[in-house]
C-alpha cells in the first residue's frame, strides 16, 4: 500500500521521519538511554497532524489501513537505521574538530546527523 502512493508522498514520509527524529533526538541531547521509541512516534504524529501536508493529502480508507500501518512502522524502522548508519561526513568531523578546539569540549558522534547536532550545539557555545 506505501508503495503505491505518489513518489512525492513517500518522500515527504521519509523527509517527515527525518525532521522528527533529528528534532526529537536534539531534545534527548543524542542521549540513546535516553531514547523512548513511544515518545519518538508521540512527537512524530504530532508533526505529520500539523506540518505534513502529505498526512491530510492520504485518504481516510488509507490511514485507517491496518496493512498501510505495518508497511509505515517498517518503513520507519528502516529510515530510523539508516539516519543511524549514515557517516559524518569529513566536512563534519573537521568541522567538529575545530569546535571542540575552540571550546575546549570532547563530544562524541556516530553518524552525519548527530555530527549535525554536536556542530550546533558547540557553535552555540560560541556564541
């Protein structure tokens, strides 16, 4: 059923899995024990009922779909593991390097959107 949605729909569901998690992991600071996959998908719903366009674009007979909420929960699963395993990037970690320098902080990162974070969170204290 996901897969017969518009190319754009899915895309903006994995754009909206994205956002969600990166804004939801900046407020747990990328603490992983701090982590609750419940509050993740609280904060998700919440975003895709009040910013996603696509979520008002699906139709009722498609949200109320049993077989279209496994195909989502897998697909954000799968987005989830990807944002996890996706690498800084080398502009991130000298950038980071360059930071911690300047702060005189050692943050740990794992993946490009976590260096993200690391690199607002130490240009904050910069400024």
């Amino acid at each position: 059923m996901l897969q017969q949605l518009p190319t754009g729909t899915k895309i903006s569901i994995t754009r909206s899995i994205n956002t969600a998690l990166e804004q939801y992991m900046a407020e747990i600071e990328w603490n992983e024990d701090k982590f609750s996959m419940v509050e993740f998908m609280n904060g998700w719903s919440t975003y895709i009922t009040t910013q996603a366009s696509w979520y008002q674009n699906l139709e009722p007979s498609v949200k109320e779909s049993p077989e279209f909420h496994e195909e989502l929960a897998n697909k954000i699963n799968e987005t989830i593991e990807k944002v996890l395993e996706e690498e800084p990037t080398p502009a991130q970690i000298e950038r980071i390097e360059q930071l911690q320098l300047s702060t005189g902080t050692d943050m740990d990162y794992s993946c490009k959107a976590e260096a993200k974070y690391v690199i607002q969170s130490l240009e904050r204290k910069l400024s």
